[in-house]
C-alpha cells in the first residue's frame, strides 16, 4: 500500500498568545503551544507583522 504523503495546507485560524506567569503563551491551531520570554516574543511578532505583510505584497502581485 502506498501512502501519498499530504502537502501542508496553511492555517487560517490565528494563535492566541497570552502571559501566564511572566512568560508569553501562543496556542496555535491543531494543538500547537509554545512557550517564550517576553523578549522572544516581541521579536517573533515583529518577525510574523513583517513576513505578513511581504506575503500580502506577493499575492497582490500576483493579481492580473
């Protein structure tokens, strides 16, 4: 029997973060939860508002 292995969909849901304790947690979809300082997190949202909005100038150059 083979099996097709599934090509990874993006998520459409967005995570929720919250602080518990000093710390930032991000529950994301399908389970997803990661732990980080507040300092990790600043930066990893920075990171995602900038790729985010790189990826909506792609998909609207790709608008005809």
């Amino acid at each position: 029997m083979t099996v097709t292995p599934s090509i990874p969909q993006p998520q459409t849901d967005p995570g929720i973060a919250s602080a518990e304790d000093g710390v930032v947690v991000l529950d994301g979809p399908d389970g997803v939860a990661v732990t980080m300082t507040a300092n990790a997190a600043a930066q990893t949202g920075q990171s995602l508002i900038t790729a985010a909005a790189i990826a909506r100038e792609q998909l609207n150059d790709r608008e005809p």
